[in-house]
C-alpha cells in the first residue's frame, strides 16, 4: 500500500480522495502515536480532520486542498 511506503512504520491513520487519471488527489496522513482524528470530513476537493494532541490535549484543524484547473470547477472555489 502507499500509505505504508510513504509513512514508513509505526501506527497511522489516513483518508484520502483518489486521483482522477494524472490530476487530483488529496492525501491526508497522521500519527495515531501523537494525533488522535476526532472527525474526518472528506468534499469533492478537500479532507478536513479535527484533530486533539495527545501530549497536551490541543484542538485542531487541519485541511488538505486540490484546487483544479478546470474553468468548469472554479465556481466550486468562489
């Protein structure tokens, strides 16, 4: 699997929204050891986790984005 290839070892959680041919794509990647992934909310172009350190137990977002080249998607992005 990539995931395993790219992370390496350890435990690991992961969403992702697949590549359409070369274009696209969005991988989101954490370390269950230091993140714990309370919510995980996957849109046509992006992933967004809720994320709690587990070190001091801080809240967080994080969003990863695919913004297409596409005249046809833009309106997606106003």
């Amino acid at each position: 699997m990539l995931v395993d290839q790219v992370w390496g070892g350890g435990q690991y959680g992961w969403s992702c929204i697949p590549a359409k041919g070369a274009s696209g794509g969005v991988l989101m990647v954490w370390s269950k050891d230091s993140l714990e992934v309370e919510d995980v909310r996957v849109e046509a172009f992006s992933i967004t986790c809720r994320c709690k350190s587990k070190a001091d137990g801080f809240n967080w977002m994080i969003t990863g984005l695919y913004g297409p080249n596409d005249d046809g998607t833009h309106e997606y992005f106003n």
